[in-house]
C-alpha cells in the first residue's frame, strides 16, 4: 500500500516529527512575505533532498545523515550555483529531511518494516 506523499512515517521519533513540523512552519511562509527569498531557500531545500535522495535509502539513513548534511549544505548549495548565506542551514536540512521521509513513507521503503 503506498501511503500519501504527505504522511511523515509513523516510526520516525515524535521529537523528529516536531522538529520536521517545526521548520517547515519556518521557512514556507516566505512563500508569501518574501518570494524570492522562498524560491532560494526553496532551491537549496531541494539539492539538500537531493542529496538525501543518493544517500539515504531509509528512514534511518535520513535521520543518521542530519548533522553532516547541516555542515555540508553551503558546498552544496555552491556546488549547485546557490548562495545559502543567510539561512538557518539545520532548518533547511530538516525541512528537506521532512521531504525524503515522505517520499520514502509513500514508497514503503522506510527501513524499519520492510526488511
């Protein structure tokens, strides 16, 4: 059964889940107060899922990844043509955590019931 792209798996930690929960209400209100500004944070959010896509192939690895991904943010955003001067980059990293566990609970492949 393939689960809703919204729903963030069960199994991830109810301090994890709040915390996923708590960027995204940071950063998708720019959305409307500040566009350009959304589109960049936007931006780097997505080459940060990115790279979670490569990396992480569960919920597990997503979750393992958080503190190196924090640090390597600005090369890839570089790496990308982005500028993430300015953001709060373990905001950025939870918020594209968020949406690779997402993916990955739609997908079923979670790594804690599928093995």
């Amino acid at each position: 059964m393939v689960r809703p792209i919204g729903d963030i798996p069960a199994e991830v930690p109810t301090e994890v889940r709040a915390r996923f929960a708590s960027a995204e209400a940071r950063l998708y209100p720019l959305a409307l107060a500040d566009p350009d500004g959304y589109e960049r944070v936007a931006s780097v959010i997505g080459v940060v899922a990115d790279e979670l896509r490569r990396a992480a192939a569960d919920v597990a690895a997503v979750l393992e990844h958080r503190e190196e991904l924090v640090g390597r943010v600005p090369q890839l955003a570089a790496d990308a043509g982005l500028d993430p001067d300015g953001l709060p980059l373990d905001v950025v990293v939870d918020a594209a955590s968020a949406l690779r566990c997402r993916e990955l609970g739609a997908s079923g492949r979670t790594g804690w019931s599928d093995a």
